[in-house]
C-alpha cells in the first residue's frame, strides 16, 4: 500500500496576495497526515482558527510526491 503523507503549516505572509512568508522561523508546522482527507481537516481548523487575521495563510504539502523513488532526482536534490 502507497502512504499518501501531507504536511500542514502556515504562518504570517509578507503581502496575503503573495506566499512569501514574513519570518520563516515562525511558521507553524501543524503536523503531518497519512491522507488529504486528515490534513484537509486539520488545515480547515487552522484556517479557519485565523480567519480574522489576512496575513495568516495554511497550506497542505503534497510530502508523497516529493519520497516518490520513481522519480528521478532533480541537479540540486542531489547536492545535499
């Protein structure tokens, strides 16, 4: 069985029109999920959490796309 995992974070963003965030070392790692339907949960409470504030913005990361081991690896995945 293929694991499908997705990250949720957020934090603050520099212009709400934009995904730049305005201090990296603020972002909120909600957590990781072993399905979207969890992280699309999780990501709905946070955004709705911080509904009041523009500035705030979550995002579901799509971390199954990134391990998949089919893929090659792109020139700078491989510099680490």
């Amino acid at each position: 069985m293929t694991q499908r995992l997705h990250l949720v974070f957020g934090g603050e963003l520099v212009n709400p029109t934009d995904t730049a965030f305005k201090n990296v070392d603020d972002i909120h790692i909600v957590g990781i999920f072993p399905n979207y339907a969890t992280a699309f949960d999780a990501w709905k409470n946070e955004a709705q959490r911080t509904v009041d504030n523009a500035h705030m913005r979550y995002f579901i990361a799509h971390l199954h796309r990134l391990r998949d081991e089919e893929t090659p690896a792109s020139p700078t995945e491989e510099l680490g």
